[in-house]
C-alpha cells in the first residue's frame, strides 16, 4: 500500500477510495445533528406540525397518532447518529482492507447508501399528518429510502465479507 501522505486534509493511501461513502456517511452525521439541535431549539415547531395535520384530517387518524408520528421525527434522529457510525467504522474497515480499490470504492458506496434509511423514518414523519400511519409507512418514498438503505449497507457489508473471510476481490488477485 505505501507510505501514507497527508495531502489536503485526508490520508490518500487509505481513504481516496472510499471517499463517496464517507461523504454520504456524513451527510448522515450532519442530519443527526442539525435534527437534535433543532429539537433542542424548538421541539414545538415539530409537535405543532403533527397536531395541525392529525387536527386537519382527523379521519385517518386515531387517539396514539400524534405520539408515534412524533416518535418518527426522533426515530429519524437516532437512527441518521447510529446508523452513520456504525457505516462509518465499516468503511475505515473497508479502507484497511486487502480489497481491490475499485472493490473498496463500491463496497464503500454501498456501505454508505445505509445512511440513507433513517430518511423513510423522515417520509413517514412528513406524510403521516395528512394521509395516515399506514399510508405513510406504505408510501413509495418510505419505501424506496427503506430498500436503498437497507439493501445498500448489506450488499456492502456482503462484499466486505467476502474480502475479510474468503479473500475475494483481494488487490494480489488479478
């Protein structure tokens, strides 16, 4: 692998490939953050959208929804901080690994991709004011964030796998 060069704020020898993945890994990060800051600023301002939703189409709506859409807005939250950690100590892994670069550069990307789950939680916040629970949960965007995240993160972690227990995609293997 070489000798590590720091050059412009990041270890090239290690990290250049897997550089998409920690963008989006931090991306994650930031909306973990900017979230618990503004719960913290103004934890009404979110409250106050369930309410006016649930009172505006109260039809879909019943006594536990203005509690569990609330805890949408904080499950966002959590999982936006621990998901992202978690993919972030998987692609210093990947970074370390004997993989391929190209490998490294995708398993990353993918491993990344899982920050992209929280945000179904986010879907179901925004929508289910107006159109329900279940109708929010069932929506195509909820959907789509829930399968990009997932499937991302696990296909990453597969190819990581793969490199760590049976060597494939290693850099010696042409």
């Amino acid at each position: 692998m070489g000798q590590a060069r720091l050059r412009g704020g990041i270890v090239h020898s290690n990290f250049s490939a897997v550089r998409t993945g920690l963008a989006i890994v931090f991306l994650g990060l930031f909306i973990n953050i900017a979230l618990g800051l503004s719960f913290g600023v103004n934890e009404d301002l979110y409250k106050d959208f369930v309410a006016e939703g649930i009172a505006s189409n109260p039809q879909v709506h019943d006594e536990s929804s203005e509690s569990k859409i609330w805890r949408y807005a904080q499950r966002t939250h959590f999982h936006a901080g621990g998901i992202a950690a978690f993919c972030l100590g998987l692609i210093i892994l990947i970074s370390n690994s004997g993989m391929l670069r190209r490998m490294q550069a995708r398993s990353s990307l993918l491993v990344g991709l899982g920050s992209v789950y929280p945000l179904a939680w986010l879907s179901m916040f925004l929508l289910a004011p107006t159109m329900g629970r279940g109708a929010a949960h069932e929506h195509i965007l909820t959907k789509l964030f829930t399968f990009v995240g997932v499937g991302g993160l696990l296909a990453g972690m597969g190819i990581l796998c793969l490199n760590l227990f049976f060597g494939k995609f290693a850099a010696s293997e042409k």
